[in-house]
C-alpha cells in the first residue's frame, strides 16, 4: 500500500529576492522528513506556487529536502490549501498511492482536514494529519479564522477543478 507524505506550501514575497519559503515552511519540510522516516514512506508532494513567476514554493521545499531518498514531486500552481489538495491528488492516483499524511502547520490543521479528506477521500485515499507544534504566530491564527467560513466554498471549488480535468 503506497504511502504518500504532502507538504502545503507556505511563503511571503521578500520584494527583488522574491517569492520565498517561511521559516515555518522548513520546519514543515523537516517535519516531513522525520515522518517519511517513520512512516516508510514511497513519496513525498511538495505543492506551491510563486506569484509573478520564479521558483515555486515546492520547488524551494524539494530544495531543502534532506530527508529519505524518496521520489520527490512537485506541485508548483497551487495558491491556496484547496488547489494544494485538488492538485496533488492526480499526482498521487497517478502513483498508486492510497493513504496520505499530511504535513501542516497548527493552526492550518481544521482547514487542511476539511479541504483534503473532502478531496481525497472521494478518491479512495486515506489521509490523516501530522501538525507541526509549534507555537503560532497570532498572525496566523487570525489567518485561519478569517479563512475557515471560506472553507465549504473553497472544497466546492475544488471539486469542480477535478471534475473538469475528468472530462
């Protein structure tokens, strides 16, 4: 049973140097490594974009990968949690995976559960959670808040993407 670790990207544009992954964000990445060890996973997704062009968030993520030798895949369009669940999911079918664990940081963890098991699960893909647990900062929780209404819009639209690319 093919076993899958996906990591949300997560950046902030630093003006001339560009579009460029958290802090955070390589936490996740090393999170992920440790739960790719543990987990004996086949592959590990990295998925996110670069607004105006430039190396994307998964492609900086694959970068810092120093984990496992594992197939490493990146997802480099997806802006938001729900396109990082609609565009990652083909990507894992196409590999005969059937369970995923997600990488997310705390406080994306109730977004990132709705978002990708309404994704996933449709597909027959098991997917749990693995939070990194650190202590977020304030202006991520109001993120997350202001996001979560957002969230049943954001799984319908998911879906019509997938639905639209089987047609």
């Amino acid at each position: 049973m093919p076993l899958a670790v996906v990591v949300p990207g997560h950046g902030i544009s630093r003006g001339e140097r560009g579009h460029r992954i958290t802090r955070r964000c390589l936490r996740l990445v090393a999170e992920a490594e440790r739960v790719a060890a543990r987990l004996g996973a086949d592959t590990v997704v990295f998925s996110g974009w670069a607004p105006g062009g430039g190396r994307s968030e998964a492609e900086q993520m694959r970068d810092a990968w120093r984990g496992q030798d594992v197939e490493l895949v990146i997802e480099p369009t997806a802006r938001m949690t729900a396109e990082n669940a609609s565009r990652t999911l083909p990507l894992l079918l196409a590999r005969g995976v059937d369970r995923a664990v997600v990488v997310c940081a705390l406080p994306h963890l109730p977004r990132a559960r709705v978002l990708f098991r309404g994704v996933y699960g449709e597909a027959g893909v098991a997917t749990r959670f693995h939070p990194l647990r650190l202590v977020p900062p304030p202006t991520a929780v109001a993120w997350e808040l202001a996001a979560l209404p957002l969230t049943p819009f954001q799984l319908r639209a998911a879906r019509a993407e997938l639905a639209r690319a089987a047609r």
